[in-house]
C-alpha cells in the first residue's frame, strides 16, 4: 500500500442542480487557509477527491442496486480485539483533543426535520434519505472515484457526513480509512440515522482508525448535540462556528474553525513539530531554607 494519502471530501445539499466550483473553492479555501495558519506544511503531499453527486440527488426513474457492505463478520475473540484497538484508538484522540461530549440537544430537531424535509435544497436530503435508487446511485459514483488499496481521510459535511456514514461500510477492506471527520451532521436525528443506517454501524469498520464528528454549539442542522446516541462508538466534540444559522452551518465556518482543521491536518500530514527551545542552560539554583518549607507546606496541603 502506497504511503501517499487521499482526501475525500463530501459535500451536503446545494442551491443549484450541480455542485458548482464555487462552493468547491470556499471549503477548500478555508481549509487549506486554516491548516497554513497552524503551521502545515506540504500540503501539495495529498490528492482531494470531491465528487460532485448534486444532480443524483433529484430524484429520477433509473434502477440501481445499493452496493453492499463489505464489512466481513468475526468471531468474538476477533470481535473484542477490533473493539479494544479502536477504543485505544479513541483514547489517544480524547487525551489530545478533548472527551466526548454528546450536548444536550434541542427537543425541536426531529419535528423541525419533518417539517422542512419537503421544501426548497432540503428535498435533496429526502431522496438520499428515502429513495434507494437515488442512494445508490450515489454511493456508486463516490465508491467508483476511490484509489485502490490507498490510504484515505474522510470529512463529510451535513448531507455527506449521512453519506459518509453510509459509505464508510461499503469501501473496499483495501482501502485503509485513516480516519472520518464529519461536520453539522444532522445524524443525531431519528430520521437521518435511520434503523438500518445504525444498524451496520453497531460496530466500527475493520478498515476504520477512527471517526470524530464536530457539532457546531449555534448550528440548527446539529441542533445542539452530536450522533454519539446513534452511533456510540463515535467521539463527539463541539466547537463554535457563530450562532447565526446559516453561517453557522456553512462548510466554510466549520473548515476555517482552528480545531477542525488541526484534527483534518493532523490526520493527513501528521502532528504539528514544535521545537524545543531551552528557556535557561545555566546550573540549577538550589532552595534556601525559606523556599523548602514553603515547598513542604504545598505538598502537605
């Protein structure tokens, strides 16, 4: 497998017919901004896949067959192997990036998502979510632009996070998915999770290093939560994204957001190399008398 890694990018509903190259640019923009502002470098080192679904997703008379999952079945031993792996897996990632924190949510979500499914960009999530031939059609065309046996990054935002969650069972076992990055997923909701969605999500993908989701505090589509009730091997972490709904919710606000871009970039480059720089290279100065005590005092205390 080669050592070179790929990022695929989905993205969520949008105003036109085709994903156009400008709402392309401004995630990518804002991204690739925020990882130079870090201090990454080397970003030339990866290819970004970004495949344009848009017009798959007005619903249409053609027949297609979801593609299966190819998540094979183990035996409990292999079972609790996998689960232990990915659990320390997860650990490392809440020591450096901060607990699951799943949010209280908002009581509106599921009756504000049945109210809306109907109207304006939000029926492109409808025919993803409720006509299969649409949703194969889909999954078809991104599984179709995946490299073989390479190493791949996943970030998903609103629509796509439900399409890579989808999607993340169906890649080829070759394919090593380093790790997933969904952003304003609406998972958290009975109706985009679905019982069959977590149903082949009860356990994680062997392929799978990881899968971090990033919940926007003011974004309407998360509604003040994460997917970790749905999904609970995922690891929730909020982060602030401006609290008028549409900014809020824009892949812009979420990729140019330091935290979000550090994980992304952390993922497919590696950790930020600090230096370190000696403060004072001269012999220690030993305590007085005064200074032992007081240091007594604080460790009885």
């Amino acid at each position: 497998m080669s050592d070179s890694k790929f990022l695929l990018y989905l993205h969520g509903v949008s105003t036109s017919k085709t994903h156009d190259s400008g709402s392309s640019e401004a995630w990518k923009t804002a991204l690739f901004a925020e990882l130079e502002e870090l201090g990454f470098r080397n970003l030339d080192s990866f290819r970004v896949i970004e495949p344009s679904y848009t017009d798959l997703l007005h619903s249409n008379d053609a027949k297609a067959d979801v593609p299966p999952t190819t998540t094979k079945r183990l035996g409990k031993v292999e079972a609790e192997d996998h689960l232990r792996a990915y659990q320390e897996r997860v650990s490392a990632l809440e020591v450096k990036w901060g607990y699951s924190y799943e949010g209280p949510g908002m009581a509106y979500q599921d009756s504000l998502v049945s109210a809306v499914k109907n109207f304006g960009a939000f029926r492109q999530a409808k025919s993803y979510v409720e006509d299969d031939n649409v949703r194969a059609q889909v999954l078809s065309k991104i599984l179709d632009s995946l490299p073989d046996e390479r190493r791949l990054v996943i970030v998903g935002h609103s629509l796509g996070s439900v399409i890579a969650a989808d999607l993340v069972t169906r890649i080829s076992p070759k394919v090593q998915v380093e790790g997933m990055i969904t952003v304003g997923s609406p998972l958290g909701t009975s109706y985009f999770s679905g019982k069959k969605l977590t149903k082949e999500l009860v356990n994680s993908p062997q392929n799978l290093g990881w899968w971090v989701n990033l919940w926007g505090t003011g974004d309407p589509v998360a509604a003040s939560r994460g997917i970790s009730a749905k999904i609970e091997w995922v690891l929730d972490l909020p982060v602030k994204t401006g609290w008028k709904p549409g900014p809020a919710h824009s892949s812009k606000n979420y990729l140019s957001n330091p935290n979000v871009a550090n994980l992304i970039g952390t993922a497919l480059l590696g950790p930020l190399c600090r230096e370190i720089v000696p403060v004072d290279s001269g012999v220690d100065v030993p305590f007085d008398q005064a200074e032992w005590l007081a240091v007594a005092a604080l460790r009885y205390v």
